[in-house]
C-alpha cells in the first residue's frame, strides 16, 4: 500500500520513457563487476589510472547517473506537479548517455589513452546530459509544487552541471594537454558535486517524500528538511572555494567548510532514524533493507572519510570509494527501484482493471524471493570489496566483482518478472444507449 495524497499521479509519463534507463542501468552494474574481476587489484595501483577511472565511470554514469535520468523524468511530474517538457528528447538522451559512457570506458581503459573514443564520450556525454538538464531544469523553474524535495532536485541538478564541466575539462586534458592547475584539487571538486551534490543531495530529497510514500512513516518536518537542504548547499559552495585557495595540502579548512554540510547530515540521519522507527506499516521487506545498509555505510563512508586525513593512509581513500558509490548510494537506488518499478507496471496496465477483472497485487509483480536473496549479495560485495582494499588481496576484489555482477543481474531480471505479466483483457461494457432503446416514444 503506497500513501500517494497530494501526488500527481495522472502526469506520470508513459512507462517506456523511465524503463529504457531502469533496463540498460543494470548491464553497467554488471559491467563494472566485470571490470573488477578482469583487472583486480590492479585497478587499486593508483586512484588517477585510466583504467581504474574508466571503471569508477561505468559505476557513476552507466548505472547512477542512468537510474537517476530514469527516475527524474518519472518522479518530477509526479512531486512536482508539472510534466518534463519534450519527452522526444528521452529516448536521444538514454541512446547518447549509453554511448558516451561506452566511448569514455573505451578511450581511457587503453594504455594510451584512445583519442577517438574520448572525442566520441564528449561529445555524447554533452549532448545527453545538456539534453536531459534542459527539460529538466524548464519543468523545476516552473514547477508549482513548493516541496523541499524539489529544492533538493534544483540543486543536484545544478551539481550535476558543474560536474559535467569539469569531466569535460579532464578529457580535454588527455586530448591536449594539461593546464596550469592542481589536479588534486579538481579532481576533488568534481568528486563533492558528483557523488554528494548529485547523488547524496538527490537521495536525501526525495527521501522526504518516497520513505513517508513507501513505508507509511511520519512525514519529515519541512522545516527540518529546508535546513538540511541549506547545509548541504553551503557546503558544496564553500569547500571548493576553500579547495582552490589553500589547496589539498592543508584539508583541515576544507573540512572546516564541510561542517555545515556534516552537521546537515547529522540532522537529517537523526531524523530518518526517527521516521523509520514511527512507520506504520512494521513489516520489514527487502526494500527497506536497502536503505537500511545504505544509511548504514553512509554513515561508515564519513568515518573513513575523517580518516583518511588524520592517518595519512591512502587506503581510506579507497574505503570511501567503495562505501559511498557501491555501500550507499546502490543499496538506496535499489530499493527505490523494486518499489517503483511493481508500481508503475501496475498502475499502467492494470489500475484501470481493478473492479472489472482479477489483476495482480504489487507484490505479485516483484521476485520476492529473489530480491530477499539479493540483500545479501550487496552486503556480500560492499564487505568483501572493502576486505579488499584494506588487504591488497587481489582474489576479493574479483570476488566481489562476481557479487556485482549477480546484484545487476538480479534488477535486470526484476524488471523482466514485472514486465512479462501481461494485463487480462476487459471485458466488454454494453452500449449506454442500448438501455433507452425499448423506452416508448412520446
């Protein structure tokens, strides 16, 4: 049972639209999995290896950044109250992302680099995310809904085009030549609007809607949430500022800049912690699991995140690469999809049936089973990934690429469930006419 009071539900766009991204999304998932059991540790020499940026990208485009088209186009009509503008653009927008995510790998998991296929990346990856921000920006300009939750979008979207520039301006880069800047520095920034300005500040503002939504809780206070917002926002103006003016080599004033945005974090934790343990609807499902590990190891990601610093020891590094992208944001965006995937199927192709005929239940639409199952594979492949990188043995890394792996494989094949149940025919309804038809004549 889903709370949809005060969603627009009837501005859902058709299901082809969103679903194109929730079925090439996982092939990424399992892509990367691929990845790590072909190179193993090897991807672990160095942070800045082409190889190994290559594979962080089949994780952050291929399958992040492609959930987050995907949901952004169904869920703003609905939240937001007004429908993306020219939906023809969608489908040019799912081709070119897949293309250009393709093409990055390509051109930069070659020793050298390929200059072609990074000329191919830019190009597609410009065109599909200018392609997916200006309808998207439009819709969020004009939106009459006034929810904390699309402030959040406003600003993952703004993040996520300070990203792209600076993803632009590292393949040129590799095109022609570097320019006279710390690449530490922007590497940095591009990192803090990519994975916190876009994907954190997404999750933490749609949470304020789809977790009352999914699970029956309290709704989160707004002006708790506009506060959260704000941190955040501050944060992600501050630290880069603090970034390009003392550099990497002092981070306590960068992190000093990182303390709205923390203590936001905190805020909302403590809140969500609050929400889940009112909910009233008690029953645990798989889905909440998801978000459960996934606060969980956000929760482990700032640790390692502090401590990389104070201990000097770069393996921290890579702990918060693994807990933030594969621990935190994964989980989440797995969650959301196995509840709003046997949702939209149904309310598409059976809600105009109930009362008529039999149709399946939401659950009915979902591998339960399957999905139970799948818990423990992601909770598998986060540890063993992290067991990894604090040991150096190169057979986990790959072990937990095999996890990835079957975790895609398992959305993939959720999808397909919902997908393959067909809706029963209608039976038919007698002409209105037909009832007047033996009236006598005046």
């Amino acid at each position: 049972m889903l709370a949809t009071a005060g969603l627009r539900i009837d501005q859902a766009p058709p299901l082809h639209l969103p679903f194109r991204f929730f079925g090439t999304a996982p092939l990424f998932v399992m892509l990367t999995g691929a990845a790590l059991s072909c190179w193993g540790s090897d991807l672990l020499l160095t942070p800045l290896a082409p190889a190994t940026v290559a594979t962080l990208h089949l994780l952050l485009l291929g399958w992040l950044l492609m959930v987050v088209c995907g949901a952004m186009i169904q869920m703003i009509p609905v939240l937001a109250g007004i429908p993306v503008p020219w939906p023809r653009l969608v489908p040019w927008v799912h081709a070119l992302l897949t293309v250009g995510t393709l093409a990055l790998f390509a051109g930069l998991s070659r020793e050298p680099v390929w200059p072609a296929a990074l000329l191919v990346a830019v190009a597609a990856l410009i065109l599909a995310v200018g392609g997916f921000l200006v309808p998207i920006a439009v819709a969020l300009v004009k939106a009459p809904a006034k929810h904390p939750t699309v402030n959040g979008m406003r600003l993952a979207m703004l993040c996520l085009a300070g990203t792209l520039s600076l993803g632009v301006l590292f393949v040129g880069e590799h095109l022609h030549g570097f320019i006279d800047l710390d690449r530490r520095i922007l590497v940095a920034i591009h990192l803090l609007w990519g994975l916190i300005g876009t994907m954190g500040v997404l999750i933490v503002g749609v949470s304020f809607q789809v977790l009352p939504m999914f699970y029956m809780t309290p709704a989160f206070p707004e002006r708790v949430a506009i506060r959260v917002l704000l941190g955040l926002a501050v944060s992600l103006l501050l630290v880069p500022v603090a970034l390009l003016l003392v550099g990497v080599d002092h981070p306590w004033i960068p992190l000093a800049a990182a303390l709205p945005g923390l203590a936001a974090l905190i805020r909302y934790g403590i809140e969500i912690k609050r929400m889940l343990q009112q909910r009233k609807r008690k029953l645990v499902d798989a889905t909440l699991r998801f978000w459960q590990i996934g606060f969980l190891c956000a929760v482990l990601s700032l640790i390692a995140l502090a401590c990389w610093p104070v201990t000097e020891d770069d393996r921290w590094r890579w702990v918060v690469g693994i807990l933030y992208p594969v621990g935190w944001v994964t989980p989440v965006m797995i969650g959301m999809l196995h509840k709003i995937i046997p949702f939209l199927v149904w309310f598409h192709r059976f809600s105009t049936l109930a009362g008529l005929v039999e149709i399946p239940m939401m659950d009915d639409l979902s591998p339960l089973r399957v999905v139970n199952a799948q818990v423990w594979l992601m909770v598998g492949s986060v540890v063993t990934l992290v067991l990894a990188v604090l040991t150096g043995w190169d057979f986990l890394i790959r072990l937990g690429g095999v996890g990835l792996i079957a975790v895609g494989g398992i959305v993939l094949y959720a999808l397909w469930f919902s997908l393959r149940i067909t809706p029963p025919k209608a039976p038919e309804m007698p002409d209105f006419a037909s009832f007047f038809k033996d009236l006598p004549a005046r």
